[in-house]
C-alpha cells in the first residue's frame, strides 16, 4: 500500500516502487494515548525506560525503525509517541523507503554490520533474511517477558516460527478482496450478490455479474446484444499482473500453490491447471471485455503506480481487487460510497492469501534492550489497540480486531467480509530463499500475456523457469 502520495498499493505488501525514500524523525508527545499506555506490560514490556543499551549522549539511546512507505505510519507515529512517554531514554527514528527498494538497502547495511535497530519483515523476505542472519531469534527473550503468545491469532505466530524458534511479535493481518463503488452499484440498480462463484471454463456467476457491471459510451451492459466492447466507459473490474492481491487467490481456488511448501528450491505453478487460471484472468480482458486491459495498469499490467486506484477513482472500473491495508488510502481519494465484497469461490472452494508483518530485531544492533523494549510494545495490546482503533489496521491480537471493524463501519464501510475470509482456506505469501526477487521476474515474464492475452502458456512457463532460477541461485 502506499498512500503518502496516496500511492496506495503495493508498498504494504509487495508490489513495486512507489515514491521515494523519506525519513522522518518523529517526537515525543500525544498525551492523548498516553492514558492507555501502562496497559503494555501485559505483553511483557517492562514500560520502564530502565536500562536499554547504549546509543546518544546523556544515556539516552536513539534507535532507527525502518519501514516502506504506507499510511500506516501516522498510526505508528502516535504509536511511538506514547512509547517514548514510557521510555523517557529511547528515542525512535522511523526511517521509510519505497518497497521495491526495502530489501535490497537494508541487506546491503547489514552485510556491513549495519542497518537499523528494528525493522519491518514481510513474509517473501523471511527466508532470504533468516539465511543471512540478521533477524534476532526472540524465543528466550519472549519466554523470560512472559509473553503471552495465545492472545495473537495463531495462524500469525506459525507463519513467523521457524524451527521452533520465533522472530518477531505478530501486530497484523490481512487478506484479499473487492473493493467497490457503491454509488456505481445503486445508479445500474446493481444488488451486492452472494454466493459467487467462478470457474476457468465458462466464468460461472462470477462473469455474469462482472458482465452485469461493465457498460459502453451507450449504456449498454456486457450482458446486452447490443454492447460495444471498443467503447466501455466502465469496466466491472481489474485483472492486475500482481502476485498476493492478483493472481494468487485464483490459482489458490483453482488448486495451485505458487510453491509445493515452505523452502521449496522450486515452483510449483507450472501445469495445466494453473494455465488455465492464468487464461481465465486474461480472458476477463480480452475476450469478454469486463476488465480493463493491461495497458491501462501500466507497461507491466501490474499497477505499478496505482493506475487501478486512478480508473477507480475516476469511475473508469466498478470494482478493484485489492487488501485490507488499502482502505485508509482509498478511503482519502475517491468521492464515492466505499463498499467491500469478498472474493467469488472457485473449483477448489472458499481460499484467501493471509499475510501479516513482524518487526524483527537487527542481530547486529548495539541496542539490544532498546530494541526489545520497542518490540515488545509494538506487538503490545496498548500498540495494537492504537493502530486498530484508528483505522490503520487489523490486529494480530484476534480479540482486537472489533476496533478495526467498528472505525471504519463508523466511517460508513463495512470491512467485515476481510474477516470472512480470514476464516476460509488460506494460502500464505511463499516462503522461501530467492521469492522476493522471484515475484519480479514472474511479474515480468507474464506481463506480455496481461498486455495482449495471446502466448499465456508460454509466459506461464517462461515465468516459472525465471522463478526455478531465482530460487536456484538464492540457494
């Protein structure tokens, strides 16, 4: 996601450059949430500004917190601030940068020994990072702070727990879904259906009402003889080039995991059925018109600089395929009713791609207790309750997420069919040494597909080899 521009996507969860590095220091302040602060120590922060390792002059300690540019920050600027209310001695700098710049300029200040003190970790990076081994392993260090690992959902701890031991406290989750323009809805007389469904053979009831949504310069909806399909005004939906809030939940639903299992040194994308996925989601396109073309999402179809939110915003589609971190953004740019609807079920059943993020502590740090103390208060109810009851996102703590909900229902959207699916089959972003850098090259290798629909086996096959070198090489 990523809206300070508001460039909204992909910089939450992966998707490609978005702006330029910032910095920003941030004060102490915010007394407001001061009130709820003493409440961290149920996660096991001590909230006492002891000792806290070395760092500035005086004993004060000045750690750096780095994370890609989202809108989440103003909640973690709020967050921060009542933090060093309670750690008097630590001061915190959020460093952001574009995400598609992330990882490699943090691996390069680690492979020097440096980097920040905390960071944030997205599930494609784990397995590159945990090799290198600048993520502190916190199993001691949770086990002594008395953590209680049960409040966090569980599916959160496991997804961050390698061999038994635990790299970084859950704060949040999301999953996929639609996003869509309400007022478009009640002006075409359009009711929000239920039980939707999709096949890669004839599109199922998920193409009719995708045929339902699209209308030509005419008014013609794709479900009358008389609809032009080289003059739409709106489309029903986007087809992004873009592998978690993309692609991956249909082939998920269509029986295919992009790899077999946690560091597997290749994919497992390459067959039939995931062809025929890769067809159907080009075939919205380019045969049945109800989805705008890849060119309109840029010289890779993937929206890399938010054309999807752009041809939202301007009613250009009726729909746009999105994650749970988006809303804040979308919320600030369209004029419109904002409404949500889960993702139409496939062959294979009701799935959706769960992420989550941690932060992790640099192994390499001077700072260690300093940093410590920020985990845990970031992983902490007190954080968490901040960044929920403000819109910014779903809690890792599961009985949290009501703060989520209620916010942005406050704001007149209901964000609770995200929650639906976090209750379905669910699929994770792969794990496994090389994948982030693999995402790029499969983005690449399929994009001639997105922008004609012509050669999909070919750029499926093409994507996978480039991925299997990827993977290889990573070792």
């Amino acid at each position: 996601m990523n809206r300070t521009d508001w460039l909204i996507r992909g910089l939450r969860k992966g998707a490609s450059p978005r702006g330029r590095p910032r910095r920003l220091a941030l004060a102490s302040g915010c007394a407001v949430v001061l009130v709820a602060a003493a409440a961290c120590s149920s996660s096991g922060s001590s909230g006492s500004g002891g000792s806290a390792g070395s760092g500035g002059s005086g004993g004060k300690v000045n750690l750096t917190y780095a994370q890609w540019t989202t809108p989440e920050q103003a909640g973690y600027q709020k967050s921060i601030n009542a933090f060093e209310q309670l750690h008097p001695n630590i001061h915190v700098t959020i460093e952001t940068f574009a995400y598609n710049d992330y990882q490699p300029k943090l691996t390069t200040e680690f492979s020097s020994g440096g980097g920040p003190d905390v960071y944030w970790v997205n599930t494609p990076m784990i397995a590159t990072w945990l090799k290198d081994g600048v993520m502190e392993d916190l199993t001691s260090k949770i086990a002594s702070a008395h953590v209680n690992l049960s409040q966090y959902i569980q599916t959160l701890v496991s997804l961050h727990q390698f061999s038994g031991k635990l790299y970084g406290l859950p704060k949040d989750w999301d999953t996929i879904a639609y996003f869509y323009n309400a007022d478009y809805f009640s002006q075409h007389h359009i009711t929000v259906p239920s039980g939707l469904t999709w096949n890669p053979a004839d599109g199922g009831t998920w193409l009719s009402f995708l045929k339902s949504l699209t209308y030509d310069t005419s008014g013609h909806n794709a479900l009358s003889p008389g609809f032009n399909s080289g003059s739409v005004a709106t489309y029903g939906v986007d087809s992004p080039n873009e592998m978690q809030w993309g692609f991956e939940p249909y082939l998920a639903e269509d029986g295919v995991k992009l790899i077999s299992q946690p560091y597997a040194k290749s994919v497992s994308f390459d067959t039939p059925a995931a062809t025929q996925t890769f067809q159907f989601l080009t075939d919205l396109m380019y045969k049945y018109h109800v989805a705008a073309p890849g060119s309109d999402l840029g010289t890779d179809a993937a929206a890399n600089n938010t054309e999807d939110q752009t041809m939202f915003a301007k009613g250009k589609v009726a729909m746009i395929e999105g994650g749970s971190w988006e809303i804040a953004g979308l919320a600030q740019e369209v004029k419109f009713k904002l409404g949500v609807l889960q993702f139409p079920s496939g062959p294979a059943g009701d799935w959706t791609v769960v992420n989550g993020l941690i932060d992790s502590i640099n192994a390499h740090s001077p700072n260690q207790q300093a940093a410590w103390e920020l985990e845990q208060w970031l992983g902490s109810p007190t954080s968490e309750q901040i960044m929920g009851s403000g819109g910014y996102i779903w809690p890792g703590i599961g009985s949290l997420d009501p703060s989520f909900a209620t916010y942005w229902n406050s704001h007149g959207v209901d964000v609770t069919p995200f929650e639906t699916e976090s209750k379905w089959n669910t699929v994770f972003w792969p794990v496994t040494p090389g994948m982030n850098q693999a995402q790029l090259d499969i983005a690449n290798q399929l994009a001639p597909a997105y922008l004609t629909g012509k050669n999909v086996g070919a750029a499926v096959d093409a994507a996978a080899k480039q991925a299997n070198n990827d993977l290889a090489t990573a070792g």
